[in-house]
C-alpha cells in the first residue's frame, strides 16, 4: 500500500542554483549579514522530511552563486537544463531556488523560452536558513506543492515567496528587506496554504507554450544594457555602452519613461547607428510607458517597454532580438509578453 501511494507521487526536480535560501550566517540573529550561496542542495532537502509527502523529489545542483553575479551564460545553462528535464517522461515538475536579487529576471527569461505546460517554480528566500523566522524552508515547501499540482500546468513560470503564488513575468523584488520582498503590479496569481493551492487569476501574457521563442534555438543572447535616469543626467552611460557593442538600450526613465532633453539628441543618433532604444520606467511600484506619450517614438523609431521594468525589458529586448531586429516586431513583442 505504502509503494502505490509513493509511485502516485509527482516527481519534482529541484534545480539548485545558490542565492540566500542556501545561505548561511554567523547566528541565529543574523537575518542580513550572512553569506549567500553556502549550502548543497542534498542539505536543503534532507532539512525538510515533509517534502516526501508532496512529491518524489530530487536536488541538482546546477551552479552556488549569488543571483547578482549571474550572467547570460548561466541564463542559457539553466535553461538548457530546464528544458531538458521538462522534456523527460519521468519528470512533472521543476523547482528553481534562487538568489532573489535577480529571481525576477531569470523566471520571466524561462517563462519565455521553455516550451513546455509542465510547472516551473522558482523560488527563493531572504532569510538564510540559519536565522530565526526563516522563511526559505517554507517557500521551498511551497514550490514543491505547486510543482507538483496538476493546476499549475499551463500557467507559464511561477515564483512562490511569502504564500503567495505570483507569474513570473510580472512579480518583482520591491523591497530588500522584508519576508514580503515579491509583490506584482497586477496581484499575485494564488496562495499556497498547507501544501494546498488556491488559485484566483491567469496570466494574460504569451508564455511557454504559446511563446514564440524556443530554448533549444538560442544559440547566444546578444548585449542588451540599462541606463538609469535621474535629474541632471546626460547621455554619457548611453553612449558608453553603445560604444562598447550593446545592440539596444534600456532607458530606465524617470516616471512615464520620460527622457531627459539633455540626453534625447543622442538617444536619436544612436538609433540612426542601428542601436534599438527601449523606453521603460524604474518608478518603484510599476512602470506603465505608452507609446507616443512623453517621446515621438513614432517619430523616432523608439520602442516601449510599457509595463515591463528595466531588467524585464532587458530580458525580453535579448530574447528578442535572436529572431528579430526590425523595431515594429520588436514593439509587437513588448505588447504581446
Ligand atoms: N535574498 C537573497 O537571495 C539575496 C542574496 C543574494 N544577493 C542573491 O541574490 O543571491
């Protein structure tokens, strides 16, 4: 009886890639001061028996870094891998833990390059597992019940922080020193309550299976960079990365991804050399750029990045661009994902 109800289990892979939920500090009352990125994944694991109740659930160890240092190179190994597990027979589920640094930007890179209806969760913690209220264990938890439930299928890459079951496209770390670090502009998808998911809304975006781009064809992701704006900037950033290959620019503008007058010119030349420039807004709670409102960027041959953020837009302009450099296609694409 015990063996039936074990092979009815959902088998969930937790892919372990380093950040604070495998960090580790000095003392229990280190909440902030730990390092990141210090225990394996077997560990992880081993420290929560009641996963064996959700799911058959095994650990890879897949990098031990802090999700600051993470570069495209990862982006693409993660994916690869993810990919391929998505792919195989005897897996239902994929588990991600992560730095939350830039949690944010790898689960909406997944989100659009895996094809697959299988549950994707990444996850992290901003509590090291050796401080007091620690809250990895249970985000963890978390992850590996909604991998493991047939109702995540389909809803393209999830992030489960804080009960809440968020899109991956939309959520972002809001504050850096709060267990209630991941909000969404547009609200969380579901809660997470006792290995139980309550569901409320869908995404509305293209993602996985619907997305039009495909991991196993992303050979490379070309240099896509961020200029901040901020009073009395000028357009010396923008041009430095120009200078230095960046194929498109994100401007993280000020309020409706408004544009200095001191750095527009430039902005202006620098398309006319082939440089895509992508306006978006790093207002805190979530940007919404219009096209045509603030800037001509009909005029211009500009693109929005509407509700995206800098570093989502970053991800998407890349993803993008391996199939496409024309700016209408790209624009289509910033409405569509
Ligand atoms: N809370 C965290 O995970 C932050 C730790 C580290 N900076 C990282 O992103 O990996």
């Amino acid at each position: 009886k015990e063996v039936e109800t074990q092979t009815k289990l959902a088998n969930v892979v937790v892919l372990a890639t380093g950040g604070t939920i495998a960090g580790a500090g000095a003392s229990a009352a280190n909440s902030a001061t730990y390092q990141a990125a210090k225990v394996g994944i077997e560990q992880l694991i081993a420290g929560i028996p009641e996963l064996s109740k959700l799911a058959n659930v095994r650990g890879e160890q897949v990098m031990q870094i802090a999700s600051e240092s993470i570069t495209n190179d990862n982006l693409l190994q993660l994916g690869r891998r993810v990919s391929e597990l998505a792919d195989s027979k005897d897996v239902d589920g994929i588990v991600i833990t992560h730095g939350t640094d830039t949690l944010e930007e790898t689960a909406y890179f997944l989100n659009l390059v895996e094809k697959t209806d299988k549950p994707i969760i990444v996850v992290g913690s901003m509590r090291p597992g050796t401080a007091m209220s620690a809250d990895g264990m249970l985000n963890l938890y978390n992850a590996v019940a909604v991998a493991s439930s047939k109702e995540a299928h389909g809803k393209g890459v999830l992030v489960t922080m804080n009960d809440e079951i968020q899109s991956g496209r939309d959520v972002s770390k809001m504050i850096n020193i709060k267990t209630e670090a991941f909000k969404s502009p547009w609200g969380p998808l579901g809660m997470v309550v006792e290995g139980k998911s309550y569901w409320f809304r869908l995404p509305a975006k293209r993602h996985t299976m619907d997305s039009e781009f495909d991991i196993k064809n992303i050979k490379s992701l070309p240099d896509v960079e961020i200029a901040y704006s901020y009073g009395n900037v000028d357009d010396t950033a923008y041009k430095a990365l120009a200078q230095a290959g960046a194929k498109a620019i994100i401007h993280a503008g000020t309020g409706n991804g408004s544009v200095s007058s001191r750095v527009v010119p430039s902005l202006q030349a620098l398309r006319k050399d082939g440089v895509q420039i992508i306006r978006s807004s790093h207002v805190n709670a979530g940007g919404f750029v219009l096209r045509n409102a603030e800037q001509p960027d009909d005029k211009y041959d500009w693109v929005v990045a509407h509700d995206l953020n800098p570093q989502k837009a970053r991800i998407l302009a890349m993803v993008a661009l391996t199939k496409t450099n024309d700016s209408k296609e790209l624009q289509r694409m910033f409405w569509e994902y």
